[in-house]
C-alpha cells in the first residue's frame, strides 16, 4: 500500500501503514501518542463535517419548504440530493470517515508493537 496524505485540521498528514513499527523502540511510545492524538483530531473533523452537512440539508429544507410547503417528502429530498453542493457535503464526510480509520488502523499497529516490544507507556 502506497503512503496516503490525509488533510486533518487543516495540516497534511502523512499515513503509511507500511512503516508501523519501523521506528526505534524507545520511539513506540511518542509514535502511539502521536497517531492516537490524530484518530482523535479525525473523530473531531468528522463530527465536524457531519453537523455542518446537517446543517447544509436544514437550511436547504427550509428554503425549499418556504416556496414550496406542501411538497412531499421524497421531493423535498430528491431536491436537496440533486443541488451541487450535496455531493461535495457527502464526499466531506466520507473522507473524514476515511481519515478516522486510517489514524485509528496506525494507533492500533502503533499500541500492538509497544506491546510486543514490551515497553512502558504513560497513559
């Protein structure tokens, strides 16, 4: 698998799965706070980009439900989906969730090698 450069608070981040554990022993540990410390920054973006898309589809409900009141439902919802800016709210979100698992998947790796190294962690 080739390294993936994911965008976290703004800062790219580089993820190679390939280099879990690669690193000195006495590092383990920096290197598990580190990618713990950015599955946490990923859960936070993701959390993010949810409720700004929630809030996207509330304010695009509502313009529609103002011109438009009785509109059914299945409509209101096919004319959301359909405005240009949905797909861009959904691909957000879908890459966050992406940037969770990939940090989450280097945290993992990171606390299964200080744990087969044997080496103490502050936690």
């Amino acid at each position: 698998m080739k390294p993936i450069t994911i965008k976290l608070n703004g800062a790219s981040v580089k993820v190679d799965l390939t280099t879990i554990g690669v690193c000195p022993i006495d590092d383990l540990p920096e290197q598990l706070a580190r990618w713990k410390t950015q599955a946490a920054l990923a859960r936070h973006e993701l959390a993010r980009v949810d409720a700004e898309y929630r809030e996207f589809r509330a304010r695009e409900t509502m313009a529609v439900l103002t011109t438009e009141p009785k509109i059914s439902e299945w409509k209101l919802k096919a004319r959301i989906e359909a405005s240009p800016d949905f797909l861009v709210w959904k691909q957000g979100a879908a890459q966050a969730a992406v940037n969770v698992e990939l940090c989450e998947a280097m945290a993992a790796g990171y606390r299964a090698a200080v744990e087969l190294a044997d080496v103490e962690v502050a936690e």
